[in-house]
C-alpha cells in the first residue's frame, strides 16, 4: 500500500494547505464480495467538502489579527498593520478557493455544488445525490462489478485527486485485498497514512468526520483483518465490520482469498 498512499499524500499536499478535501460523514456502507469475483458496494449517508466554503463562513474581524512586541508578548496592531494582515486573509480565501476550483471541487457558492450533486448523478452507481448546504452532500450509492482489476469509491467529476473511501485491489494469486483509507474517525485520514509511510502522522488538514459502520460480506476466505471483533457468521458466508467514531485510529483492512 506504500506506493500508493506515497503518491495520494504526495498529490493531496496543495488540498491539505487549503482545506479542500472531501470525506465521509455519517454513513452505512456495506460490500459484498464473493468467490466468483463479484462485488456489490453499497455508500448511504453524508460526504463531507471540506472547501473554501469553509473560509467563507469566516470573514475577515480585527479581532483575527496578531501584532508582537519584540519580547513576544502581542500588542494592539496599528491601522497600518490591520489593513495588511486584512489583505492577506482575503487574498488566501481567494486563492482557496480557486485551487479548488482547479482540482475540480465546487467552490463556495450554493449554485457550483448544486451543480456537482448533478454532475455526479450522471455517472453509474449515484443513485441519488442532493446538496444539503455547508458543505454537506446526501448520497446513495450502489455499484455491482467484478474485480477483475483495482477499483476506488468515489472517483469525482473533473478532479484529477483521488481520496479514497474504499478500495479493492486484485492480488495475482486470486485474492483481494479491501481497504478504507478515509475511515479514520476523528483523525485527519492522512495521519494514519503518513504513520504507514514512515512519518510523523502529524499532516495538516481538516479531521474527518467519518461516523457509521462498514461491514465486508463473503463466501470467500477472510486471510487477515483489522477489526476488533474479527470475522462473524453471515448469510453470505462470513462478514467483518468496523464500527467508525471519534475515537478510531486505524484504516480498516481485510484481505480475503475467492
């Protein structure tokens, strides 16, 4: 997984700086993977844009600013150091936004996320999208495939970024390997991720807010996993599940063997 989560953190640094990430909400996910190499991937719940809308809920107050004596101790600002710090604040929401822009996220108005819930209702799988408001979008998602080859939910419309919240990824000997790389709880999804990298896990960012359960269903071979409860009897077969809060700490992992 290191090749990949390397690039993910390599290409998602410019969305760390600004904020401008998407994530899981409240959810219920469910898949369904089974040995003749079928799935079936059903995402109900929130997805959460992290954006420039978020800045935009922030507007410029003196109160932002910050003035230091030289002994370090913060002083009044003079009217001259106010109107500066002021220009940058809206120069960096300005440039938040359109950042976002460019990696093919709404920006902050109501109207370009209307138009990107819409957007996704023409590619397979969105059942229904609806924009809420802050930020906040309604999915149903639900995809039957065959994974004969790697597949990631969700790919947006125009973003060249890949955040994944699931992935499937073939091995050669057959077997399957499930991850959930945004199903961090609480965390911020790149701090157990540049841990696994060897770094510090301490990466800037919005936290997520990822809250539900995702349960993996098969008539295949659970090998190894990561849950707390482990495998479980199931109509299908077996199922594991992992039950995602605040308080959770490790990208959910299965691998199974058709």
């Amino acid at each position: 997984m290191n090749h990949w989560t390397g690039r993910l953190l390599s290409l998602a640094a410019p969305l760390l700086l600004t904020g401008c990430l998407w994530g899981p909400g409240k959810f219920a996910s469910d898949l369904t993977l089974r040995k003749d190499g079928s799935f079936v991937l059903d995402y109900r719940g929130e997805i959460v844009l992290e954006n420039a809308e978020e800045m935009a809920k922030r507007p410029w107050k003196p109160t932002i600013a910050h003035c230091m004596k030289e002994d370090g101790s913060e002083r009044p600002c003079t009217a001259d150091e106010l109107a500066q710090q002021k220009s940058a604040y809206l120069t960096k929401q300005k440039s938040d936004e359109e950042s976002a822009k460019a990696f093919g996220i709404p920006g902050a108005d109501e109207a370009s996320n209307r138009a990107f819930a819409a957007k996704l209702m023409k590619y397979a799988g969105w059942r229904s999208v609806a924009y809420r408001g802050n930020g906040v979008f309604d999915v149903d998602y639900h995809l039957e495939g065959r994974a004969t080859q790697d597949f990631v939910f969700p790919i947006m419309p125009d973003s060249a970024i890949v955040i994944p919240f699931f992935t499937l990824r073939r091995r050669a000997d057959g077997s399957v390997l499930v991850s959930a790389p945004a199903l961090t709880g609480g965390m911020n999804m790149f701090g157990p991720m540049a841990q696994q990298m060897g770094g510090e896990g301490d990466m800037k960012g919005p936290p997520s807010r990822a809250q539900g359960r995702f349960t993996v269903h098969t008539d295949g071979q659970i090998v190894t996993n990561n849950s707390e409860d482990g495998p479980t009897p199931d109509p299908a077969g077996q199922a594991v599940h992992w039950d995602i809060s605040p308080g959770s700490n490790k990208i959910p992992e299965t691998l199974i063997r058709l």
